[in-house]
C-alpha cells in the first residue's frame, strides 16, 4: 500500500496530508493536520524567524516526522512559500530542522508555487476556458495566472503581509478609514499587475478564500464559489467587529479570524480590477498537486516494468487517458488507476478492441450484452490492479494491498468502456469536460450516437448525469 505525504509550509499555518492509496489508485485513508503556527508575523515585521517560532517549528516538524513514519509513508514533500522565502535566517532554520527532525524542507519559487496551483485548480475543475484567472492567496502572497499557464505572477499581497503593511486592519475601523485602506489596496495591486485585461472565469484556492466562499457564497454553484458582489456589505460588516467578535460570529479560528478582512478586501480589489464577479473555489490547493507528483514518481518504475505501451498514436488509449484526467475531480482515483488503465487496455484481445468489447445483442439479448461487455472490462481492470503497482511499504503485511476497491475497479472499466465506445466515434479533436454542469457534458465531437450502454455504467460509478456530445 502506497503512502505520501505533503507539508506546506506557509506564512499563517502549516499543513501536513498524508495519503494511502489502494493498488487501484483509490484513496484508502487520508489523515490531514494543521499546526497554527504564523512564521509571517516574525519574517513580515522583523526579516527573520526568532527563537521561539523556531522552537515551535521544531516541534511541529518533528510531530510531522513521527506521523509519517507510523503510516510508512514512502515519499515526502515539504515545500515553504512566501515568508520562508524572505527570512534572512532561512538557510540557517531549514538545516536546524533537518538536523532535529530528518525532514527536509525545500523553498519553492513564486514561479514554481504559480506552477502546482496551476495543475491542482485545472485538475479540479476538468477543462476551463484559457483565459480564465485562478487565484492562489496565501498569507504572504498572492499567485495569480491565466489558465493557459501565461502572465503567471506571485505579488506580495498575501493577508498577513497585508495586516503588517497596514495595521489600521487589525482593529475596528469606521467606513471611511476602510473605505481608505480598500482603495490604496486596490491602487497597489493595479500597479503591480501592469495592464490587466478581464477574466470570464475566476478560481482560486487557499484557506482565505475556502471561508469567503462560506461567507459570501454564490447560489445555484456546482463547486463552492465567492459572489463577489457580496464582499463590498460583508468588509463593512468586518471592519466594525473586533478579532474574538469575528470568530465567534462566523465560526472562525482566530488565526482566520484576523486576516478575513485584508482577504476580502484583496478579493474585492481582483474583482474590481478584473471585472470578475464570481470566483470559483473548489477547495484544493497544491498540497494535492505535491502529492499526485509524488505518487506518479513512485509509481514510474512499476508503471515501465508492468505496461508495456500501445503506440501513442492509440485513440482507444489516448481517449481513456483524456477522460481519467479530466473526471479526475469526480472519480477521485490516484495515477495508480491510470496506470492500470493503462495496463488493462494493454492486455484486452485484439479482436475485443476491434469491436469496441461488443458481443451480439441477439446472441445473448441486450441487457445481457451490456452486462458481458462491462464484466469483461471489470476482470481486465481487476486483474492489472494486481500486478501494475509498487510493492508493498515496508512493515506493511503484503495482503494489505491484494485486494482492489471494488468502487475503483467499476470506475476504471466504465471510463475504458467510454473510451472504446468514443474511438470510432468522436472527432480528432482532445475531449472537453464541464464539471459545473449537471449533467457533466463531455464534448468529444461526436460523428454518430453512442452504443446504448457505453454511457451508464460511467454514470453509475461517479454517481453524476453525464451527457457526451
């Protein structure tokens, strides 16, 4: 059984997620924690971490330390952002912690933090139009890029930053002195953005923006969303509440409690200026793409050893492939699944894949066909989950991984099943998926109608409508 684990050590908080994953790619247990610990307050107000959030940084790693080794957790990642990143003693505390604790902390670039919002948010919401803006606030800075990976910037607004750079926010405060600080805000971030031009489509993540989407929440949403209109009567509503009054109002932790204000004013300034009036917030961040990155390295080497790949010119493949990652937010199954895909796709007949798993509705009637057909596929899926992944974890008994989610291995025969049926069927053209929508409608330029049951099962899997045009 595969387990990762991701830290992410930011400015207000930092997280640790440790992940088990079945042999096909389901997710067996997952075991989160937060440790509220505000390295922004030290870096932001005096350039470098002190003594004593040292000390408690010690600790929490060494805790994150003792947590991944009881769950034998095979691979890490522990990446640190903004406040990290402008410590003058950086250096000096990640050599103390790794000397302490054995966990290794790596400082991620604006760029590269730009980089795994990026995969997390398109992975979450399937295919998104190009010039759609997703939206990384943190505690000491903001990510903001296009989706097609263009304009990419990390600005330093993030909502601790924000509440040292103007401590009017860490009080209550009349209309006009908000009225004041929203507009220097908004004049700043125009500033720093250079030109802006409108988005159709914002989507964003952060702990910041999970609450304004409880705060503030747009209706009739597929996903959490912040109705942005609703921010300008809830930052007066803020401003005129102490920190403890805010918390106990809207049911925050404290350490939330103190930053929800600059984070709706940040918000508000993004919508302002990019003329935005919903934002999108799926509740993910790049914690789970560290992970996915973690578990696809780990799984390469089972992946070439046991997978011996179609050409990649293969529409049979390179369909099932489209669909296993643009459903990856509803299927909510690891790379391990696609590499049994994969695997199973491999060693269907010839003949089957010829005919798309078809069997003569006369010879056995329809319902039962449809029944062979996806039987057929369920046995393929389940045979490969055996044998195309890792070994078992050390410590870890080798029955423990033999058994394949039952869930899983009907999902992974349903998206075969689609593909198949799509190969002869759809245009030339990379498959589209809206998640928002009900029913999920997956755009493949279809040329004649599908088979009657190439549909249903994937339904019945993810338990979603879905509607393929």
């Amino acid at each position: 059984m595969l387990a990762v684990a991701a830290i992410d050590l930011g400015s207000n908080a930092i997280r640790l997620v440790i992940v088990r994953l079945g042999p096909s790619g389901a997710i067996i247990e997952t075991q989160t924690r937060r440790y509220a610990l505000r390295i922004g307050a030290d870096v932001f107000a005096r350039n470098h971490i002190g003594p004593e959030c040292q000390a408690q940084l010690l600790e929490v790693f060494d805790d994150c330390a003792k947590r991944m080794r009881e769950l034998h957790v095979r691979r890490y990642r522990a990446v640190a952002t903004s406040a990290m990143r402008d410590a003058a003693n950086a250096a000096a505390v990640i050599a103390l912690v790794h000397e302490r604790t054995g966990v290794a902390i790596e400082i991620i670039s604006g760029v590269e933090e730009g980089r795994l919002m990026r995969l997390t948010l398109r992975r979450a919401l399937g295919s998104v139009p190009p010039d759609s803006l997703f939206v990384d606030l943190g505690g000491g800075s903001m990510e903001i890029e296009r989706a097609q990976g263009t304009h990419g910037r990390s600005l330093p607004f993030g909502t601790v930053r924000l509440l040292h750079r103007h401590p009017a926010l860490c009080g209550p405060l009349s209309p006009a002195a908000l009225d004041s600080v929203a507009a220097t805000i908004e004049d700043e971030l125009r500033a720093a953005l250079h030109r802006p031009r409108s988005a159709s489509t914002g989507i964003g993540t952060g702990g910041n923006l999970d609450a304004l989407s409880r705060l503030a929440p747009a209706a009739a949403m597929a996903v959490p969303a912040i109705d942005l209109a609703r921010l300008a009567p809830l930052r007066y509503e803020l401003a005129r509440l102490s920190h403890a009054e805010i918390a106990e109002r809207y049911q925050l932790r404290e350490d939330r409690a103190d930053v929800i204000l600059p984070a709706t004013l940040v918000v508000a300034a993004l919508a302002e200026i990019f003329t935005m009036r919903v934002l999108l917030v799926p509740g993910t961040g790049i914690r789970d793409a560290v992970l996915r990155s973690l578990v696809v390295e780990e799984t390469a080497l089972a992946r070439a050893s046991h997978v011996v790949r179609r050409s990649r010119r293969d529409r049979g493949l390179a369909l099932a492939r489209q669909l296993f990652e643009l459903l990856a937010n509803v299927h909510q199954i690891w790379p391990p699944g696609l590499h049994v895909l994969e695997a199973a796709y491999e060693h269907l007949p010839t003949a089957a894949l010829a005919n798309s798993v078809h069997v003569e509705p006369e010879a056995l009637g329809a319902a039962s066909a449809d029944a062979v057909q996806q039987l057929a596929l369920e046995t393929a899926v389940l045979a490969m989950s055996r044998v195309a992944t890792p070994a078992p974890d050390l410590g870890v008994p080798p029955h423990s991984s033999a058994v394949p989610d039952g869930g899983a291995v009907r999902t992974l025969a349903a998206i075969l099943r689609l593909a198949l049926a799509l190969r002869e069927r759809a245009a030339a053209v990379p498959l589209r998926v809206n998640l928002l929508t009900d029913p999920i409608v997956i755009t493949a330029g279809l040329k004649k109608p599908l088979p009657r049951g190439a549909l249903p099962p994937l339904c019945s899997a993810l338990g979603r409508r879905i509607r393929v045009v």
